[in-house]
C-alpha cells in the first residue's frame, strides 16, 4: 500500500530540491562584498525622499489596472483555441464579438491617453 505513495514522495523531494538547492547555493557560493550603493534604500528608481505614506499618481494605478484587464480577457484566447474545433462557428462568432469588443476597449483608453505615461 505505502508504495504506491512512492512517486508522489519523491516527487515533493525533488521539488523541494530543486527550489532550495539555488538559493542555498546562491548563499554558500556567492561572494559578499557589501557597499554603500547595495545597501541603500531602493524604491522605483529614485531614493526615498519622503514620509512612507505619500500619494501616488492615479495614473500608476490606471495603468496597472488595464495591464491586469486586457491581460486576463488575453488568457481567454487559450482555452478557445484549444476547443475551436469542437465549438465551430458559433464559438468562433462568439469570440470574433469579444475580440472586438476588447478592441475598441484598447482603442479607446488609447485614445484617452490612459496608456500615456509622462
């Protein structure tokens, strides 16, 4: 019974080893020669200048934000193209629609200017 629970262990073995096994050996083998550049506070590319609560742009936000939305409506095109044969013309419209519909969505924030960034 227990060996049928053989595969699975030494599956999570070599998964463990292969996530700890880097990062030990990044810690033994690399060198340490700390400085005052390495050891400064980095935060987008400039120092820290201000209190840790400071307001940020909305236009940071708005960007992530559609970064996030066309992003995921994208991941949507994988599952459809692996079922585009058994759906046929139908699903094929109905994609064809949300392509469009995600077009004219990225067209208009284009044209917004939400994807500018000064």
């Amino acid at each position: 019974m227990l060996e049928n629970y053989l595969p699975i262990l030494l599956f999570i073995v070599v998964g463990v080893a292969f996530g700890v096994l880097p990062i030990v050996g990044g810690y033994l083998l690399a060198p340490n020669r700390p400085d005052s550049e390495k050891l400064s506070p980095y935060e987008c590319g400039f120092e820290a200048f201000e209190d840790s609560r400071m307001k940020f742009d909305v236009r940071y936000y708005l960007v992530a934000i559609l970064f996030i939305i066309f992003d995921l409506e994208i991941a949507f095109l994988f599952p459809w193209a692996v079922v585009l044969e058994q759906i046929g013309l139908f699903g094929f419209t109905a994609m064809a629609v949300f392509l469009g519909i995600l077009v004219i969505g990225f067209i208009y924030e284009w044209k917004k200017g939400a994807l500018d960034w000064e």
